[in-house]
C-alpha cells in the first residue's frame, strides 16, 4: 500500500543558493549530501528533519547556471509544506527578515525559492510529525513538519486520476472549482489535480521546477508486486534503482508527470553517518568512492550554515 508521499526532488541552479535557502531560511536539515549517481558531476541534496524521515523529504540537483525551468502542464507545479497551527505570523516575519517575497494567507504563505519553485507553508491541524531538526535555524514550535501536499497540473484530468484512485489508493474529493483531492487522512498524502485551462503553458524542465515525486512504499516486497502491476497496466515502469538510502521504481502517469515508488528502508543511516553527522561529509555509492578525490575536486566547495 502507498502510505504517502516519501519526496519531492527538484531542480536548481546554485548549490549554496540552495543550501542557503532550505537550511538558513527554512530550517530543515541537509540530511544527505551526496552526488546525482547518473551525474557525479553534479551534487544531490536532501533536506528533511532531524533524521530525514520519509515525507519529509525534498531534494536537489543543482545544475548550475543554466536557464530557468517553466512551471505548467505535466509538472508539479506546487509543493505544500506543514507548519504547525498559527505560526504563519512567525513565518511571515522570518521570510520578511531574509527579503524572501510571500504571499500571506490566514493560515498558508505562497512563496518562491530563489530559483523560483513554487512552495507554500500551511498551518496543518493534527500533524504528528515530530519535526526535529538539530540544526536549529528555526525554533521546534514553529518548525516545518514535513509534506502536506504536491499539486499536479495535467491537461486531462480523467486519467490521471484513474491512476491515483483506482490504482494508488488514494480517495478522491471535489472542490468547487471542479479540482480533485486525492487523498488519505494522513498529513503527507495529499495530491492536488488541476486540469489545465486554455492558455496555460506546457512546463519546461530546468531550475525551479519539479522533476519527481515519489510515493511511499513499505517494503521492496511491496515494490516488486507495484511494478508487476504497473507493467500488467501497460506502464513503462524503470527497474528497481538502488538509491542507497531507498529503493526507487520510476514510471509516467498519464499527464506525463514523473512519479517514482520508493521504499521507506533503509534510510539515511544507512551509509554509516550518525544523526548527529547527517549531511555533513560528501557521501559517495561505495563503487565511486575510490575516485573521491577526483569527484571532490570538481565539486563546488560548501558551507552549511
Ligand atoms: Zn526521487
């Protein structure tokens, strides 16, 4: 079964802008940082909580300098992030202090990132998630939770639900703009559908848009049924990749929107860092790792704040 959704991974030009922002600004941890395995030339960056809990989790490849992305059609166009109960006055003020430009809502801030992936921070009653974070650029009571949502935007509605209720498990709803929820009770479930409306514009890979969003899984056992059953649906579906902290699937939903199954183990101990060192060494895949010095050295240096 699919308990939510495990990540979001997305694109961005400047790898300290990056850090800058989701560290210094939002307060999450740089749980992992390691090297996009089809692209060791290029960093992968992990935010989440205190131990990089699946559902807390955004990541990404900073691509450098290139242009821009475009957010629309076929694409994630925004991602939700939980806030605890009446701290969009604290958040509102924080993102004022770093000149970070919002919009505020009573209970939800629409801002951009500095490449310009669209986030929100809504106030979610009933999150659970503990939300710890030792590196404490944001005090616990106001700290992000984790994923709320992702909001996808597809030409067609139709099939792209199907797939989401019929096949996911996720129950749906309707609002009274004609937009579906899929979702279940759980924080971090939730997949907003917008159908496209005449002149909206194809999105366009690059920084500042979404390229993936996976979905949780328990077990591989679990994953190897999904794939069965997704190839059985006539789906493209990738084999099992190792990510090292989590075994992924990837496939296209119907709107051409990337979605990727991953596992909940092992985790992001699982290379031997501690809570307390998460993040904070260049982590390489074991067979990479006799070229350290070669991958280091092409690498921009960090600073983490
Ligand atoms: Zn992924």
């Amino acid at each position: 079964m699919i308990t939510g959704i495990h990540h979001v991974t997305a694109l961005a030009s400047d790898p300290q802008t990056n850090i800058d922002f989701y560290v210094g600004v939002l307060g999450l941890k740089l749980v992992k940082t390691t090297i996009n395995y089809d692209d060791p030339g290029m960093y992968h960056f992990y935010y989440g909580d205190g131990v990089g809990r699946p559902g807390t989790i955004l990541t990404f490849f900073p691509l450098g300098g290139i242009r821009r992305g475009r957010i629309g059609t076929g694409q994630v166009v925004s991602t939700a992030l939980s806030v605890p109960v009446g701290s969009t006055k604290h958040w509102s003020e924080r993102l004022t202090e770093h000149g970070v430009p919002f919009d505020a809502r009573q209970t939800a801030i629409s801002l951009a990132d500095p490449d310009g992936l669209a986030l929100i921070l809504k106030e979610i009653e009933g999150d659970v998630r503990p939300g710890d974070n030792d590196a404490g650029c944001v005090a616990p009571e106001f700290a992000i939770r984790g994923i709320d949502s992702v909001t996808l935007q597809v030409a067609e509605a139709a099939p792209t639900l199907e797939l989401l209720t019929e096949r996911m498990g996720f129950d749906i709803s309707q609002d009274g703009d004609g937009r579906f929820t899929a979702a279940s009770d759980v924080s971090g479930n939730a997949v907003y559908l917008h159908e496209s409306e005449e002149g909206d514009a194809r999105g366009l890979s690059g920084p500042g848009t979404v390229h993936h969003v996976a979905f949780r899984l328990p077990s591989d056992a679990e994953q190897d049924k999904w794939r069965d059953e997704l190839l059985a649906l006539g789906y493209h579906v990738s084999p099992v990749m190792d990510r090292q902290y989590f075994h992924s699937i990837y496939y296209r939903e119907p709107g051409g929107i990337l979605f990727e199954l991953a596992t909940d183990t092992p985790g992001f101990l699982a290379d031997g860092e501690t809570v307390e060192t998460l993040g904070r060494r260049l982590q390489l895949p074991q067979k990479l790792e006799a070229k350290r010095e070669i991958i280091e050295a092409h690498l921009p240096k960090l600073r983490i704040p």
